[in-house]
C-alpha cells in the first residue's frame, strides 16, 4: 500500500536525495512514484518487488492461455495433437 506522503515525490526532490530514497525502497518494499510537473512519470521499486510482479504476470499469462484453450476446446475449436504433430512433421521434412 502506497504512503501518499512518503510514497510520490517530484522527480526532482528524487535526484537531490536519491541514497536516501533507495534506503527507503529498499526498508520499506514499497514502490516511489516519481512526478513531472505534478503527474506521475515513473515508479522506482526494489528488485525483488519488481522480480515477484514479474513472476506474477508470468503465472497469470500461462493461467490465461490455458483458459482459453480449454474454453476453445469446449467450444470444438482445437484439433487433436496428433493431427498437428503429423502436419508440422511433414511441413518441416520430420520422418514420422
């Protein structure tokens, strides 16, 4: 959760104490937002946030494709695996 006093600051107030917001970030996990001209322009966070989101929205990508696949093959969409692996085999000159 954002602290909206500590939490956004100008881009500006960041570069004239940016050790002392990195030790911030780095104590608290918690993202900066960075302004320009009183919009936000840019979020500073630690590494291993930025790494965890990342792995989240990975996990969430695989979640949404297999979704749609299972509701595309509810809906008689899809084909069966060994039609595709006989076609790709002879498209790419694979002995089968």
């Amino acid at each position: 959760m954002l602290d909206l006093k500590k939490d956004i600051q100008s881009l500006t107030t960041f570069r004239r104490n940016s050790a002392d917001f990195m030790k911030q970030i780095k104590k608290t996990k918690r993202p900066l937002v960075l302004t320009v001209k009183g919009q936000a322009a840019a979020v500073v966070q630690d590494v291993e946030a930025y790494q965890r989101l990342r792995d989240i929205a990975a996990a969430a990508d695989f979640h949404e494709a297999a979704r749609q696949g299972l509701e595309e093959s509810e809906q008689g969409l899809g084909r069966p695996v060994q039609e595709f692996f006989a076609e790709f085999e002879a498209a790419n000159g694979i002995p089968g």
